[in-house]
C-alpha cells in the first residue's frame, strides 16, 4: 500500500510551507549531460567546488542509503514591504538574503514534518537538504511539478512566481511521483534582454562568472573589473526575476508575499544608508551577517560590493 500523499503534504502546509511535491530520486540523463557540460565550459565561475561530488549530484550515491523518491518544498520569502524600501535607496539586496538565513529557518521548519515521516515510516531513511547536500534541487523541484524551469534558469510557478525556496528530503521510501508542468515561457524573452551582462547568454542557460550574484558572492578579487556592472546591487541579483511576467505581472496581482516572520526585511535595511554600512567593524559586520544568508561574504568584500556602484 502507497503511503497516503495527502496526509504528508497536509503536515508539510502545517509546517508553513506553500509548495509540495515528489520526484523520482533519478536525475534525468539529459541533466546529468548538462550538468557535465556545464562544468566542462567553465561556466560555474569562481565556484570550483561545484566540481566536486559529482558521482553524489548526479547519481545519488554516498548518501548512506539508496533513495527512491525525493520530497521538494517550497517556501516563499519575499516581504511585501521589499520594492516600496529599496525603491528609495541607492542599493540594492537580493530578496532571498533580506531576513533571517534560509538555511536554519526551513531547517527548524521542517523539524515536525521529518519527526511524522520517522514515526510513521521508522524503517525508513530521510535526509534533508537546503543548499546543504551536493543534489540538483531544481532539477528535482521540475520533475516534483512544483513549477517549470525558466529560461532564467529558475523555477517558475504559475501562481506563485519564482520568490521561493527549495529544500528536498530524500528517502528510500516509495512515494507516488506529483506530475511536471508545463514550460509556460513560450516566446518570452524578458530575462534574457534585461541581464545586463549577459549572463544568460541563450535561453535555460547561465554563465555563472558573468552573474552579479556570483561576483558580489563568490568572487573574492580584491576589485571587480571594468566588464562587471553591477548597478545598484550590492549582494545578489534579482533582475532576471524582476522583470519575469510570472513575478511581475501575475503573483504581484495576487498580491504573494511570504507570511514567515523569519524571511521579513531586517530592520538596518530599512534605516542604513551607504555610508552606514561602509563605516561598520569587523565586529559589527559580523553581529549584522550573524544567522544571516549574508555570513557567506568578509567585510571587505561587502565594502567592495558597495564601492563598485555605478
């Protein structure tokens, strides 16, 4: 007898979290393939440990047990007050690194949902992962039907837009798969004509070394060369997903807004300036990147980031 679907994803609404589905734990020959060539034109950037792992990425090995089914959720966080705060500053922050760090939070969010899995199924293995396991979670989060994967190469859900995070449960127990969706891109080329330097050089690919995101994260140069333009961003980028119909037309309609207290903006961004932050210590970083998604760049990084403005 299948384990009953609705029960599971009854607790994982129960959790707080606004998007449920299954996969197969198999990624796709056809991903595996891109993963590969991927990596092999150099287009991971500064990210060289993403080379590593592969026989785990891509064939779910090592984990300790075989899995047979993946559970993704998702989570939306982008607060309501966002546009109407930065609308005003001369700075801009990712969405996704404007409260509390995901990690930890889907984390403890996840706690009563793992706790029910191991009762009901104690014979069973279950492994989470946030951005913790070297798995492809968007693959997994396309194959579970939680949206489609955009030619920004993030996953769009027809209701909810993009502003969501992934985390996935693997499992040896058998669980019946949720259906993929359609791609609803079609002719669209919004992501696409507003990066501004190129990073998503066709549709459904990125070059990592071009992204801002990547630069005002993973780069670690003491200065960003003249080709980089960040414009007002000073940690991630969100401009592929501002400028999507599915964000910008249809969930800001619907008016979706994360409800998770965790995920709302941190009161500095509402009240710091420029200056402001340039002026912080290295204590004083530290306590304000502390449980924070912002832990993974240095002070001088961030005052990089910062002085690179246009």
């Amino acid at each position: 007898m299948n384990p009953d679907l609705s029960q599971i994803k009854s607790k994982t609404i129960e959790c707080g979290f606004s998007l449920f589905g299954v996969a197969n734990a198999i990624v796709p020959e056809r991903d595996k393939e891109n993963i590969l060539s991927w990596v092999e034109q150099g287009l991971a950037g500064e990210m060289c440990w993403y080379a590593r792992n592969q026989d785990l990425r891509l064939n779910l090995n090592n984990l300790g047990f075989t899995p047979r089914s993946v559970i993704v959720l998702g989570c939306l966080y982008q607060d309501r007050d966002y546009e109407e705060v930065f609308a005003s500053k001369d700075f801009k922050i990712s969405r996704y690194a404007t409260g509390k760090d995901y990690h930890n939070v889907l984390k403890k969010m996840s706690l009563p949902l793992l706790s029910y899995l191991r009762e009901s199924f104690p014979e069973n293995k279950f492994r989470q992962g946030v951005d913790s396991l070297p798995v492809p979670e968007k693959v997994f989060a396309r194959e579970a039907g939680i949206g489609w994967q955009g030619k920004n190469t993030n996953i769009i859900n027809e209701d909810l837009g993009s502003y969501f995070f992934l985390s996935v449960i693997l499992t040896d127990l058998y669980l019946l798969r949720t259906q993929p969706v359609t791609d609803r891109c079609g002719t669209c080329r919004a992501c696409l004509d507003a990066c501004p330097t190129g990073a998503l050089f066709e549709p459904y690919k990125i070059d990592a070394g071009k992204c801002i995101s990547h630069h005002t994260i993973e780069d670690r140069s003491d200065a960003f060369s003249d080709s980089v333009a960040n414009g007002k961003w000073v940690y991630g980028c969100d401009i592929c997903q501002e400028v999507c119909p599915w964000n910008r037309v249809k969930a800001k309609k619907r008016e979706v807004y994360t409800l998770n207290e965790e995920f709302k903006l941190r009161e500095e961004f509402r009240t710091f300036t420029k200056k402001d932050f340039l002026e912080m210590t290295e204590e004083e970083f530290k306590e304000f990147v502390k449980d924070s998604a912002m832990d993974r760049i240095t002070l001088s990084m961030w005052k990089r980031n910062i002085l690179s403005l246009a």
